[in-house]
C-alpha cells in the first residue's frame, strides 16, 4: 500500500516540479497547460493527486476510462516551447501509462458547399453574399441559405434563359454585367430607343435598375464586384420609370418581346403610402394577359413582383394590384435573422419570400451600382424580387417546359417555413401548407424548386379552371361604425360544369364597397376548410372616400385545398368613428384551380427537420416554451434574476414581468446572453393589461426605464436598444402585445 501510494505520489511531483522546466517546440506547435495522462485506478485516485499537490484536477477525457486532464497552476496557458521534462518524468512512472501535453490543433470546417463556395469564386465581395452561402460562426445562429450553390453545382447557373428588369435603365457597360447582357431583352421607353443605359446626376438617382440585374446575373470570377444567382443568364433592363410613366409605356414595358424574353422582374409599383388603391390600367392588365398567353410560346411569361415597401405607412399589398394579380409570384423579404422587416407589407396575395435588408445594423444585399461601382447596401423588397428571378432562371434552365402556373405550385410546395418560423401568425391550410400574411409560403429553396421541377419526374399542371361565384339576389347591405357584415357564400365549385374545380389555386373577390373612410375597412375570407385569408387590413391613413370599386382582393392562402362548401366573407368596420357608413353594393367569388389533384399534392407535405421541426409550430415561441433549444439555458445557466436592494411594489413587478414578456416575443427564440429560470418562465401568464400598457410606453421611451442591471428584461433591454432602430420597435412591441392578449385570450 505503502509502495503504491509513493509511486503515484512520485508521479505527481513529477508532473508538479516540472511545471517550469520548458523546452521549445518544433513545428510552430501552440502547447497549452493541459497534460493527459492515463492513470489506472480509476478518478477517485486522480483527483487525490491533484488535491493533495494543489493542482488542478480537470476531469476524465470525455467518455474513455482512466484518461484525465492536468493543469499546473503556475504555468503559462499557451507557449511556443513544450514542458518536455513533465512529459518524460510522467512517462518513466508506472502508475502512468501514457502522458502528452496538450497543444492546438489547426481545423477546418467540412462544409461540402461552404468549402466549395469559399474556392469557388474569385469575385471579392462573394464572402459578403451572406444570403448565398452558410456563414454562420455558431449552430446558434440562423441559418442564412437559399440553397443556391447546390444548384450551381449540378452545372444549372441559368444558361439559355432570359431576365429583363424593369426598372429606371440599365449601366449594361458595367463589367461585370457586360457578357451578360442582352440587347434583344432591352428598350429605352423613356425616350424611345434601343439603349436602356441610365441617366446620370450627382444624387445617382437612377441606380435601382442596375442593382437589380446584378443581383441576378453579376458575371462569376471575374474579380469584380459578387456572383450573381443565375450568373450565365441573359439579362437586359427596360427603362420606364425615369420621366413620366404612362398606362401605355407600363403596357410597353410589360408586353415586352414575350417571344424572346423569360423572367421580367419589376421593384416598383404604386406609392406605398399606406393610402393608395391602384393597380394596372387596361393596357398594362391586356399586357400580363398577352404574355400569360402568348410568351415563351405559350408557356408563359414569368412575372417576379416585390410586395411593396410600406410597412411602416401601415400598407397592406392587396391594394396594389400588381402583386395582388395571379398572373405575378409576389416577392416579400425577410432579414438576416429571420424576420419580417419594418418595412415588409402584409397581404394574402404574396407568395413566397427571398432575404433582404432589415434593421440598419442588419446585413443587406451585394450587388452592382452605377459607374462600374460595387455596392453591399441594396435594401427592401426591390432586393428580394431579382433574387426571385434569379432562382426562377436556374429552374427555367432546368425545364424549359415549364408553365407560369407550374412555377407557382413549386414555389408553393417547395419554400421553407422554419428559417421564418420565429413570426407571428403562420398557418397551416386545409392542405397542409404553412402560410403567412407576410411571408406566403415561405422562403425561398433553390434547390427544392429545382429539384421537384426535373423534366424527368414532374407533371405539368393541368389546365386552369376559373369558376364564377356570385348571388343573384343579393341587395347592397349597409355597413355603419363599428358593425360588421357576413356573407355565407355556398358554392359546389361549378361541379358539373367544364370550370369544375377540386383543387384550389387563386381566390379572388371582386367587389365594389362605398364607404365614408376606405382606411376603416377590415375584410376577411374563410374557406369551407376553415382557412382564414385577410383580404384588407385597415390603414390609418388611408381616409378616402372613395370605397372600392370592382376591386379585385386576391389571397393564395387556400392553395390546394378543395373549395366545395361555404366560404365566408367578413367586412367589418374597425375605425369605429361614428360619422362612418357605407355598403356593400356588389361581390362576385372568382376560383381558380384545376378539376383534379395535381400528382405532388396527392401525398401531404411532409416538413422534414431540414424545413421545419413540426408543422403545427407556434408563430411566434416564448423562450419558456421552446424546449428543444433552451433547456440547456434554463439548466445550465447561472441563475441571473437580479432582487433590486428596495421593495417592489406590485404594480412595479407587475410592468418589470410585461417587459420581459414583450421582450421576449419581439426577439422570438433568439438567445440573450442572461435568462430567468425556467420555473419563472413557464408559469401561467397573470399580468394585467394594464401593466404591459405601461410597460411599453416605458420600453418606447429608454429614459424612462430604471436601472437595467437591476431587473430581470435587463439583457433583452439592451439588445434591444443595440439592436432594434426605433422604428421597427414600435411596430414590434405591438406585435408582440397583440400576440400575448390573443394568446391570453
């Protein structure tokens, strides 16, 4: 026994009185103060030795037996030179059967597509194409990927296909659009002739054009600016929008060369000043209609439309009748984190989402500017469309057989719901498909929608049906303050007819409402399989008096659901003023769709862990409610709820605890870097309204709120403050206050 203990006890000072006794390094090796060593004899004599010698002891090497973790406490914590005398007078020892000091070792990520990116392009801003390419440091962040470079790597990088933006003209000598461009797919409508190239001024108004052709087809090393989506694509630009734009020149603009050109990609529309109602004329609508008909030799043109930059004025998309129509794939945008941007707009005619910017701190999206220049700052849904088309090109090359209408159902059954799972108010249709107001189907995947659109395997969709709803007996119905009107439309979707339809593509409401303030109306519609759409919002600014006339509302919120039963139409007055009144003079339900199952929809969308974790995910999670991501917080964490050295009263605990709430529904599942126990979070919610009243009035003013190193929002009250400008907090704030009612409720 005697013998046994001086063997270890040798050992140790062994390990212990080297400490200091260094010799250099070869290689350039880092050697750090951790020594493993096997020591038979199980942990209890190992931490005996290093207690007994003050060293410390670090614990068994993951899961191998007699394997453990020295460190010396006076030696330096990296070196270039090695403390090789340790290592000798240990190995001599036999109680230790082997011993190495630790050194770091050089590692790499194996990332295939990240790898392969990196190597990939020459072109100096690539690395700043977050959107393009997995550039996350930690799993904790979001995964920023639209699943290009899959893509590219099958050898589809848009070759034969042809985009024109329209827009307010194209710098088409910039080099690193040059080889791409297409002068057949360009016009000048501006001042009528074959060159598109933009007018200059000291303001450089007139960039927006040349911004978004590079985001589609910026040309791949070449040492110039990025890389383009669809980077072999043909682009040319429209000029139209640099002077007085007309019914006729958009109809010029639109209609152009459907014989030659594939994808027109448009960023503008009407003001989106949270009051306008407009949409195309009837020249620019017979456009869409011929080049729905007649372009790409029947096929039809591909129209790629932005859903509109006025979040902020309270706008709602579907009182703007270029992304409201079903012949445009309406493009919202989400930020770097997942989120809807202060700016995105609401509507249940968008159909799908692409990255973009988001708060001013946030990333934004690389691209080309004028006078040969490169920019990273390109912002808003103006950036979002041109990705769209960019993806649209590479499925294009894939099958050029496809139709406008099969470019839709692949975005519908192929965009992600989890990367913008951490919003409020998804929801899953009567089909099974996750929809938003402000996402649509969701983001974005390149490499699904190219995937699923492989000549080999997909089935074009069948003709389209269009089948008329209307009530011939139906009388105008007053509407007043504050009161709301329903409508029960039964329909059997014209069953027996040649426009007999099963499965649901386009729902459009055509009406004409007069009403003393437009801006006061809410309408919702509700499909026999229980599918709420929210047709209009209410806008505060919009107070014309001027109602609805033949107004087309349009939601894709009831795709593939089948639409025999009874719909429901709900216009409501939510201004509540008592001067409003009005009626409903007229409406007519417009289905569109086709009279079977189309073959990908006869097996339910399954949302694997790639898409989603499960299809019936919460909007919006509370940290308490996310078990998977945050147990090891709530666990692990030190406990960090601060106790002010003043009593409380209730009411100030009250507005400290509706803070946290609000906080932690504005940053979704993000992680702050200090929690709460899981025991507080998880307790049912009992604040009173009151308090979350106040508290926002407190959050919306910093100067207001005490010390934040005493309570327990604290670290989400920083964060917010760093993190969120002031005008995307309010709105986000009231979001979350909404969410916590209507869950309380």
């Amino acid at each position: 026994m005697e013998r046994t203990h001086g063997h270890l006890r040798g050992a140790v000072w062994a390990l212990v009185a080297s400490c200091c006794a260094v010799h250099l390094a070869v290689g350039g090796k880092q050697y750090v103060n951790e020594w493993a060593a096997e020591i038979r004899g199980g942990p209890e004599k190992a931490r005996a030795i290093a207690e007994e010698l003050e060293y410390d002891f670090l614990g068994q090497i993951g899961s191998l037996k007699d394997h453990f973790l020295f460190r010396c406490k006076d030696h330096p914590r990296r070196s270039r030179r090695s403390a090789s005398h340790i290592t000798k007078r240990l190995s001599d020892d036999d109680r230790v059967s082997w011993v190495e000091q630790q050194y770091e070792k050089q590692r790499s990520k194996r990332s295939v597509l990240r790898n392969s990116a990196e190597n990939f392009f020459n072109d100096p801003m690539w690395n700043q194409q977050w959107y393009l390419q997995d550039t996350r440091t930690t799993l904790s962040q979001h995964k920023l990927d639209l699943h290009v470079i899959p893509v590219w790597k099958q050898g589809i990088t848009g070759k034969g296909v042809v985009v024109t933006v329209l827009d307010d003209g194209l710098e088409w000598n910039h080099t690193d659009i040059i080889a791409n461009y297409d002068p057949k797919a360009s016009y000048d409508f501006n001042e009528n002739d074959d060159d598109p190239f933009p007018r200059y001024d000291p303001t450089n108004e007139n960039k927006h054009g040349t911004r978004c052709v590079g985001e589609i087809a910026m040309l791949a090393n070449n040492k110039k600016c990025g890389v383009g989506i669809a980077y072999n694509a043909k682009v040319g630009g429209i000029r139209m929008l640099d002077g007085i734009v007309t019914d006729a020149i958009e109809a010029s603009s639109i209609g152009f060369r459907p014989d030659h050109i594939d994808i027109y990609s448009a960023s503008w529309g009407p003001n989106d000043d949270g009051k306008t109602v407009e949409g195309p004329g009837r020249l620019a609508q017979k456009a869409f209609e011929y080049g729905i008909k007649q372009g790409r030799e029947g096929k039809g043109s591909i129209f790629v439309w932005a859903s509109g930059n006025g979040g902020r004025q309270g706008d709602n998309c579907d009182c703007d009748g270029y992304t409201d129509s079903i012949y445009t794939l309406s493009i919202s945008s989400a930020s770097e984190h997942g989120l809807s941007p202060w700016y995105a707009e609401k509507c249940s005619s968008t159909l799908a989402t692409a990255y973009s910017s988001g708060d001013y701190t946030d990333q934004r999206i690389t691209s080309t500017d004028l006078h040969n220049d490169c920019t990273e700052t390109h912002t808003g849904t103006s950036a979002s469309a041109p990705l769209a088309a960019g993806i649209f090109a590479l499925a294009l090359e894939a099958n050029p057989n496809l139709t406008w209408r099969d470019l839709q159902h692949l975005v519908v059954w192929t965009s992600e719901f989890d990367p913008l799972a951490n919003n409020p108010e998804w929801k899953k249709n009567g089909a099974g498909l996750m929809v938003n107001d402000r996402f649509g189907y969701g983001l974005l995947n390149a490499k699904a929608l190219v995937d699923l659109a492989n000549p080999k395997t997909w089935k074009g969709v069948p003709e389209k049906k269009e089948c008329m709803v209307t009530d011939s007996e139906f009388k105008p119905r007053t509407l007043r303050s504050g009161s709301q009107i329903i409508i029960e439309i039964p329909t059997r979707a014209c069953e027996g007819q040649d426009s007999y339809i099963k499965s649901l593509e386009h729902v459009q409401l055509e009406t004409t409402i007069e009403y003393s303030r437009r801006g006061d109306l809410h309408i919702t519609l509700t499909s026999p399989s229980g599918t709420t759409a929210i047709l209009l919002s209410e806008r505060a600014k919009d107070t014309s008096l001027r109602g609805f006339k033949n107004w087309d509302f349009m939601s894709v919120h009831t795709w593939g659901e089948n639409p025999t039963g009874t719909w429901v139409l709900q216009i409501t007055d939510v201004g509540g003023r008592p001067e409003n009144e009005g009626q409903i003079v007229n409406w007519k339900l417009i289905l569109h769709g086709t009279p079977t199952q189309l073959e990908h929809m006869k097996q339910p969308r399954v949302y694997t862990s790639y898409n989603v974790v499960q299809n019936d995910r919460r909007g919006v999670e509370k940290i308490a409610d996310s078990k998977e991501d945050h147990t090891s917080l709530s666990e692990n964490s030190e406990t960090t709820v601060n106790t002010s050295s003043t009593t409380k009263t209730g009411n100030e605990k009250a507005e400290e605890e509706a803070m946290l709430h609000l906080l932690q529904n504005v940053f979704g599942v993000q992680k702050p870097q200090k929690t709460v126990s899981k025991s507080t979070l998880t307790e049912k919610l009992q604040i009173p309204y009151e308090s979350f009243y106040q508290a926002m009035k407190k959050l919306n003013k910093q100067s207001q709120l005490p010390n934040s190193e005493d309570n327990m929002y604290g670290d989400y009250a920083d964060q917010f403050y760093n993190s969120k400008s002031y005008k995307h907090r309010d709105d986000r704030l009231l979001q979350a206050l909404q969410d916590i009612i209507r869950e309380e409720s």
